[in-house]
C-alpha cells in the first residue's frame, strides 16, 4: 500500500470520527445536558494536553461544519438557521463536511512518513477488529490466542506510534491556524 492510499484510507476515518463525536455531542447534551467530554476542562497552567487537543479539534470540526452550512444552498436550509443547518450536516454525515473534514485530515497527515502512517493504519485495523469481536454475540472460549494475538499487536502499535507525535496533537495544530485565521478575518 502506498502513501497516497494510507493517507486516503486514514483521512476518511478521522473525518468520519471527529463527525461522530460532535453528533454524540449535540446527542447526548440534547437528552440528558452531558457536556462535551463528560464535563472535563483542563487544569490552570495546562498545555499540549490531549484534553486540549481534543477541544481544539472538536473547535475546528465544528467550525468546520458552520462554514459549510454557511455556505449550503437554500434547499439544504429550508429556512433554518446556521445552526441548525451546521447540526443536520452533522447528524446525515453530509458528503460535503466529510470531503471538508477529510482535506483538513489529510493537511495533518502530511507530514507522517510512510512508517507512521503504517503504524496508524495497523492501529486503525486492530481497533476495527477489536470493535467487530465485541460485537458478537458469542466468544469462543479456545479463541484465546486471537486475543493474546490482539493484545500483543496493540501494545507493539503504541509502543511504535510513542515516537511520532500523536494524530490529535498535528490537528489541533491545523485546527488552531483555522480559528485563528477566523479570529482575524473578523477582527
């Protein structure tokens, strides 16, 4: 696999993430008033924490959203506000915030070699698989080499990925040029 399709593959599931987190969040603050990341801020004098990146990059996808649905045809508005029109993006995973969604992850993936875009795609993988044998209804109890297979992977990946700076952290970075650069335009 080349760089171009690992950048392609990881691009469209960070993209994908980061919407379903934000339309969690509308969810579960609409039902019950949960805040984002179950109410936790960061502590005075924190920094480069991954509670800031995760706000940071939840700032940005949002942001994100809200230009797109500024910039949605009146079909798609139906007389609704931006607001409203940004949520609906994000509760139908609109083509149009994914492809937004998708160049602001591949701007962060860039600077990945292919060794760490190796690394993130294998995690990716696992953690799919990890998602799929949760997801049965029925373990095989004799299936315990396949876990101490999964285990063993997992902790090889992170092990290999603690010598690149984490995804989060490159896209806070992105993200934080974006809302500055929306800071000064309307300044």
């Amino acid at each position: 696999m080349n760089k171009k399709d690992m950048v392609e593959e990881l691009s469209q599931f960070f993209a994908r993430q980061n919407i379903q987190l934000v339309k969690e969040a509308y969810d579960s603050h609409a039902s019950s008033g949960q805040p984002l990341f179950d109410g936790k801020v960061p502590e005075y004098g924190d920094r480069d924490t991954d509670l800031i990146y995760q706000y940071v990059n939840a700032s940005g996808v949002l942001r994100r959203g809200l230009e797109v649905a500024k910039q949605a045809d009146e079909v798609l508005k139906r007389g609704a506000t931006e607001s409203q029109t940004c949520r609906y993006l994000f509760d139908t995973e609109d083509k149009r915030l994914i492809d937004v969604l998708v160049k602001d992850a591949k701007a962060s993936l860039g600077t990945y070699d292919e060794q760490a875009l190796a690394c993130l795609l294998a995690k990716k993988r696992v953690d799919d698989y990890k998602a799929a044998m949760a997801k049965r209804e029925v373990w095989d109890s004799r299936a315990w080499g396949t876990s101490v297979w999964i285990i063993e992977r997992d902790r090889e990946i992170r092990h290999q990925l603690d010598q690149y700076p984490s995804f989060e952290q490159l896209l806070a970075s992105h993200y934080c040029q974006v809302l500055s650069q929306v800071m000064r335009d309307a300044a």
